[in-house]
C-alpha cells in the first residue's frame, strides 16, 4: 500500500512540476530594473490570460460585488455584480523585496480602470420630496464608474519555504496586507434609473460626480478592498504554484522559514 502512494505521489509530483513551468528569465534580486520588467510581464500575463493549470484566472476583467455607495444622505447604491476592467495595463512603478524583513512593497499605476455593472438605489431622504414628492425610492439601472490614475502601494509579508519536491517557494504570509492607494478622478455615469414616471440617472450622476472626492474618502476604501482582496488571492495561488527558482537567480535557501 505504502508503494502504490508513494508512486502515485510521485507520478502528481511530476506532472505538477511540469504544469506550473513558466517561460521567463530569473532574475538577480539586487537587480530592481529586471525585478520590475519580470513582475511586469507576470501582471500583464496573469491580467490577459491567467494561469488555467493551476485553476487562476485573468485578472482582466476582475469580478467585484456588492460595492455599496451613499448618495443624497440615506440613498444607497448597490452594485451588485460589477466587473473591473484596465487591470492588465496597469504598470509596476517600483518592487522591492527585502527577504531578511520578509517584505515585498510593490507599486502599482493604473492610468485608468473602469467598473461596470447592474446597481440597485433604495432609501429615503427629504431632499427628494421637492424634485419627486416622495422621500423614498427604490429601483435599479446600468452603471459605468471610471477611476483615472490610480496608484496602490501594498506592503506583502512574505518569506521563503521549500516544498516536498525540493524547491523553494514564495509564500504569503498574510491575506489581509497593508497598502495605500490615491485615486485622482472618479467619473461616475447611471443608466435606466427609471422610477415611476421620473428618470434619476442624470440627477444621481450629477451628485457623484459634484461630490466624488467626498465620496471617494468615505467609499474608496471598500471598493479597493475588494479589489486587493482578489489580487492577493491570485498572488497566493501564483506564489505557491511557481517556485522562487524560475523567478529569482540567487539561492534563496539561506532564507528558508519552514
């Protein structure tokens, strides 16, 4: 019994390590400039097309749900199923990896990333008494959110480990990291927001768009927290099915923290 897993283990092992093989060139971790270019491929790849084998899909477009935003005092604006688009275009400013501090602090530059999707409105507030005679509404419509010139900056805790198969591998420390992002624009547009006989999409759009870095402080946050969540997921999983040789030149084992 013990012979038969023990081939069969090997038998997995070796179509694993031959499903995960990626075609880039390593390179010197003292090298940031080739850092940058490696890790900029992998994004644009991984946004593109993903990694089938290895069950990580494309990054673009990325799923989003359930983004609340408050309009108007009590209006809520669910978006509930959105999707992200811009992703694989976005370019790598800066990756510095510190493995003594079991750090990498990437940043990212996304000229523009739009999210689309269906979105409900619900809640009440006295302000639409005057324009509808009535303090409540509920309805839903089309929406098209776009963000220009966003720049996230994520502090990853991560640390070197050596697998069953003999390599050496990245690995996540945290799913929840620490970053910082800015926003310069938000553009906000909603379609169809028919309810009654009175069409709200220009009247909500208008007060986004008057009142977007208000409520960018207050909402940003959720929307790029779901957003890094999903990003960080697809690290774990690239991470954990690329070994550190195919990446880095140096031998990491030095590093090793099992």
């Amino acid at each position: 019994m013990f012979s038969l897993r023990y081939i069969l283990f090997a038998c997995l092992s070796l179509i694993f390590s031959e499903a995960y093989v990626i075609n880039y060139t390593p390179c010197s971790i003292k090298d940031k400039d080739c850092v940058i270019d490696l890790f900029q491929k992998v994004l644009h790849d991984l946004g593109e097309n993903g990694i089938a084998e290895i069950n990580l899909p494309a990054l673009d477009p990325m799923k989003l749900a359930n983004i609340s935003i408050k309009v108007l005092d009590e209006i809520v604006i669910l978006i509930k199923e959105g999707v992200v688009k811009g992703f694989k275009n976005c370019k790598i400013n800066s990756f510095d990896i510190d493995l003594e501090k079991q750090l990498a602090i990437p940043e990212i530059a996304c000229e523009v990333l739009t999210i689309k999707g269906q979105f409900l409105i619900e809640g009440s507030s006295p302000l639409l008494q005057s324009l509808f005679g009535t303090t409540s509404i509920k309805g839903e419509g089309k929406t098209k959110i776009k963000l220009d010139k966003v720049t996230m900056k994520l502090e990853i805790p991560a640390t070197v480990i050596k697998k069953e198969d003999g390599k050496t591998y990245f690995k996540v420390l945290s799913n929840k990291p620490k970053y910082t992002y800015d926003i310069k624009k938000l553009t906000f547009d909603a379609k169809n927001l028919v309810i009654g006989k009175n069409d709200l999409s220009q009247i909500v759009t208008t007060y986004v768009n008057e009142n977007w870095k208000t409520l960018l402080n207050t909402y940003g946050k959720e929307i790029v927290n779901k957003a890094i969540v999903i990003l960080f997921e697809n690290i774990n999983k690239f991470y954990d099915n690329i070994s550190a040789e195919q990446l880095i030149k140096e031998d990491l084992t030095p590093y090793i923290k099992n």
